[in-house]
C-alpha cells in the first residue's frame, strides 16, 4: 500500500503491505502459520488489524496488515538509471506436502504509491518451495522437508 522513507546510506525503506488468503475451512489454515521469512526487518514488524471471515460454507478469508523498515542493499552503479527490486518472501510453517501459496490474479500494488525520484515499475508474485536442510526438530518431517512460499517483488 505504501512504500516510504528510503535511505539508501543506511540502506532501509519502510512498507506497508497486506496479506490475504482464502483457504478451505476444512484445511484449517491459518495466516498465523505463515512466516514472514527474509523480510530482512531491521526493526521489529507491527502486524495489526487482523481478520477472518467464513465466506461461505467451505471457504475461509484472512488477511493482515503488516508495517515495517526493511533492509535493502540498494546498487547504485546505474544511477540515475539503476532499477532497484524491493524482494520479501512469505512462508508456510507446514509442508509443501501438505499445502501450497498459489499467487492471485487479484493482488497488486496501489497506483497512488509516490516516491520522490523514483517510479514503482513492476510488481510480481511467485510461488516456490524452500529447503532449510532441517525439520526443526519436528519428527513427522524429514531433514529436506519442502516449505510453500510466495515470493513478492516490487521494482523501482
């Protein structure tokens, strides 16, 4: 929704982003099981005005609202025509086995977002699975178990 405060020294931005699903009821998902994995926070993130709301007898919708300053290593070998790409992934805490992120058609990013000297150019969502190389300790998973991710890109 918005993207504010970019500090290439110190190289940081603050965002404001929502996060929504619609799952099955009987699946049980919940968006408090998805991790906001390699936001690269620099400081702690305010997750806030939760909701949830059974869309029909089978259908569950969720969304969140997250603010925060990011880490961004901002390569400014172009400028003033460099392209940057804001990256951040949103990660499932079960396995991909059991479930998977598929992008929406309907997700995007808000045209009236401004930034002095720079133009929101791209916005890209896209689904994989992640290996850590460890269960977590949890002994229903394998080491290489797969975790579901969306990874979201914004270009400047």
């Amino acid at each position: 929704m918005s993207i504010y405060d970019l500090d290439l020294n110190s190289g940081t931005y603050g965002a404001d982003f929502w996060i929504w699903s619609e799952s099955q009821i009987k699946s049980k998902f919940r968006l408090d099981s998805v991790e906001l994995e390699s936001l690269q926070g620099k400081y702690p993130l305010d997750i806030s005005l939760k909701y949830q709301e059974n869309l029909e007898s089978s259908v569950s919708f969720e969304n969140r609202k997250i603010r925060g300053t990011f880490l961004h290593d901002f390569n400014l070998d172009l400028f003033p025509f460099d392209k940057q790409v804001l990256r951040f992934s949103l990660e499932g805490t079960d396995s991909a086995d059991e479930f998977n992120f598929l992008p929406s058609d309907l997700s995007g990013f808000s045209r009236s977002i401004k930034i002095q000297g720079w133009e929101v150019s791209g916005f890209k969502l896209s689904s994989r699975e992640i290996m850590h190389g460890t269960n977590f300790g949890y002994a229903k998973y394998k080491s290489n178990v797969k975790y579901p991710s969306i990874v979201v890109e914004i270009e400047l």
